[in-house]
C-alpha cells in the first residue's frame, strides 16, 4: 500500500511525503525541521524514519530544511546533476549524503522514475514513485506540460499537481509586470487551465486522488481555482469517482491512502 500527503505547498515552502512498503521519502523540504517534526507527527512518522530527500529544484521554498534534516538525521539527499551545482548548501553536505538521480532509482521499497519540467531552474524535475502496482506522481513548479510529462504520469493512483494561479487574478493583480511575465511565461507555473488540461490527459481509471498543489496566495483561491476548474474536474470525477482536494499552504493534507 502507498499513502502520501502535502505537509504544506506554495510559495512559503513546499514537502510532500510518500511512503510505499517500508519505505517513506520527502520530495523537497522547504521548511523548518520543528514544523517538520510536527506535522510528521500527525500521521504517526518521525524524522529518524525518512529513507530519502528528493529535491525538485534549488528555490529556497523547496529546499529550506533539507540540509538540517539530512545532517542530523543521516538522511541521503538526491537531486539532479546541475541542481547539486546551484544547491547553497551542496559543499557544507557529507559527500555520503549527496546522491545523483539515476535512471530507475530504487530506494528500499521504493522505485522512483523522473521527467524534466519547465522551471527557471537550473535542471528541475518532477517525478513518478512505484511501489508494487501503485504510484504517486509530483508535478509542480513548472511553466508548460508535454507530451513527455502526460506520458510518464498517465495513469498514476495518486497525484500531486500545480494550480498556481488564475490568469485572470494574475493579470489584474499587484505583481509588477516583469514577475506576471515570469509567472505566466514556460518556466514559470501552471495556471488553472492549464492543470485542468493535464489533469483531463493524466486522470484514468487508476487515479483515485488528486492533491491540487502550490496555490498562490495573491492570484489564486481554492473557490476560484475550483470554479474555473470546475467542469473538467466534475467531469472526471463523474467518470473515475477520483478524489480532489487542496494543499494547505502552512498546513499538512490529511493522509491519503491508495488501495
């Protein structure tokens, strides 16, 4: 059985947990090793267990805790070759922790596929975890979605996937024009049509829960997103019966259980 959750998503920070088998892994950890602790702790896991950090990309909102927690605890990070060379912290790390991506990267229980995302990042990605017949896709901080991305999450159990913003709210917001450029633009985030459209593509048969990731506080909401989401998302979940909800920006998704 696979289970995973949010411990908080968006522009303040950013981990989402994933356990398989006897197996459990972060992907990215942009926050404090206290609020870690504490929100591990509502679902009965402490810091000691963690088998692995994946890092996404190097934004301090997904990375912010990493390092502290892999010192302490002997936590093996991995990321991407040109993330290791951007990452602040990457020369304060014991070479024993500093881990590459590899092609069909097994961790314990767990094996872990990744794609390429569309970030102003220096080699970001976003990644599929397998554990026996389940998955669980991560899918946030990127500006576009390819036929690549679709293909290597069609079909997952459980997701987690960008709604940043509202193309209208960004347009008419407060944001100077140089940030709703970066924000809109291929390496910036996914709108809210825009996760609608990936959503009607990876959704199948399989997908039993969506985790609506990294809302913006300013250009977004959960009942805008869900509003303009809302005929896609009705129509998929008339189909599938699949569950989708919203990461809490400073808060943890309940647990979600596959079955």
């Amino acid at each position: 059985m696979m289970k995973y959750t949010t411990l908080l998503s968006g522009s303040a920070g950013n981990s989402v947990y994933i356990e398989g088998g006897r197996s459990k892994v972060l992907v990215d950890v942009g926050c404090s090793l206290k609020y870690l602790q504490k929100e591990l702790a509502k679902i009965s896991v402490t810091p000691g267990e963690i088998d692995a950090i994946l890092l996404t990309h190097e934004h301090n909102d997904h990375i912010s805790g990493a390092a502290a927690l892999a010192k302490k605890y002997a936590i093996p990070i991995y990321a991407s070759p040109l993330t290791w060379r951007a990452l602040p912290f990457a020369a304060l790390l014991p070479p024993l922790l500093q881990r590459e991506f590899t092609y069909d990267l097994q961790i314990g229980d767990l094996t872990i596929d990744f794609f390429k995302t569309y970030h102003d990042a220096a080699q970001p990605v976003g990644m599929v975890v397998r554990h026996e017949k389940q998955s669980v896709g991560v899918m946030t901080d990127t500006g576009q979605v390819t036929d690549t991305m679709l293909a290597a999450l069609e079909g997952v159990c459980g997701l987690v996937l960008e709604a940043n913003h509202s193309l209208s709210l960004l347009s008419s917001g407060p944001y100077p024009p140089f940030l709703k450029r970066r924000i809109a633009g291929q390496l910036g985030h996914l709108s809210n049509q825009q996760a609608a459209d990936a959503l009607s593509n990876i959704v199948g048969d399989q997908t039993q829960a969506v985790i609506l990731a990294h809302l913006s506080r300013t250009n977004n909401s959960e009942q805008v997103m869900f509003a303009e989401l809302n005929q896609e998302l009705d129509r998929l979940r008339a189909c599938i019966g699949c569950q989708m909800t919203v990461a809490g920006q400073e808060r943890s998704h309940p647990l979600i259980e596959l079955r």
